[in-house]
C-alpha cells in the first residue's frame, strides 16, 4: 500500500476525495453535490480505481455522508491526534 495510513492501492495511485465547509453550510447538501459531481467528472474521465475517504472517527455526520456517496469504511487509524476512519469505493460506481 502507500506510504502511511489511509491508503488503500498498492501503488499508492488511488484518488482521495476530501471537503471542508463552513459550519453555516453544514447539513444543506452542498457537501453530498459537490462530492457527486466531482466523482462523476473524474469517473467520466479517469480508468476505474480506488478513492479513499479519511474522516474522524467520531464524526458520524461525515461517516454517514461517506455511506450515502457509496463509499464504506474498511479500516481505522490514529492520526492527529485522534481515531480516523479509512472508507474506501471503486471510482466505477460514480459512472453515469
């Protein structure tokens, strides 16, 4: 695998997906939008592989926009100082 945690290829050649919103946005979609039409754009235009997904473990609102984009959660770590969660899907599913 990659160097460090949260990497699921071997090549270290998957796609990580991340996002930060402002607190005011939370909980509006944008976060679950933007996440789909990003996966769908690099779907459309990349060979099919591995996107992670790291969030704090003990984000469950996070943990469960990952559910709903289709990612699921394969493994845990320590990093910054807290308990991460490692979620990983096929780039394939995202092709419309």
């Amino acid at each position: 695998m990659g160097d460090g945690p949260g990497h699921v290829a071997e090549d270290g050649e998957e796609l990580e997906l991340g996002y930060v919103l402002r607190r005011g946005a939370w909980g509006a979609g944008f976060a679950f939008e933007a996440a789909t039409a990003a996966l769908r754009a690099a779907a459309g235009e990349l060979t099919d592989r591995p996107v992670s997904l790291v969030t704090r473990a003990a984000n469950e609102r996070s943990l469960r926009l990952a559910a709903r984009l289709g990612f699921r959660p394969v493994g845990t770590f320590q990093e910054y100082g807290a308990e991460q969660t490692l979620c990983t899907a096929p780039l394939s599913v995202f092709r419309l």
